[in-house]
C-alpha cells in the first residue's frame, strides 16, 4: 500500500498515531517507575535496550 505522503490526510494520521504511542510510551514508563521505584531514565534505556 502506497501512502501519498504529500497528502494532508496522510500527515495528521502519522501524527495523531505517534502522539499516542508517546502517551502509551509515557503512562507505561511512570507505571513500571512507581511499582518497582526505579528512576524513569533507567526504565527508558533498559526499554531501548530491549527493543532493538
């Protein structure tokens, strides 16, 4: 499937979905932060870490 990336339709799309993997991201890291009290930065380099 070929999305036309000039299109303004396209672009609102991409951004709506990557602000919403930014809140999951952000709401998943204070959670894993508050139930094990380790340091947001740490939970964000180890989820890096794990992910590649």
């Amino acid at each position: 499937m070929k999305f036309d990336v000039e299109s303004g339709e396209y672009k609102i799309a991409l951004r709506s979905h990557i602000f919403k993997l930014a809140n999951d991201f952000d709401y998943y890291i204070n959670w894993v932060s508050k139930r094990w009290n380790i340091p947001k930065w740490q939970v964000r380099t180890e989820y890096w870490m794990m992910s590649f």
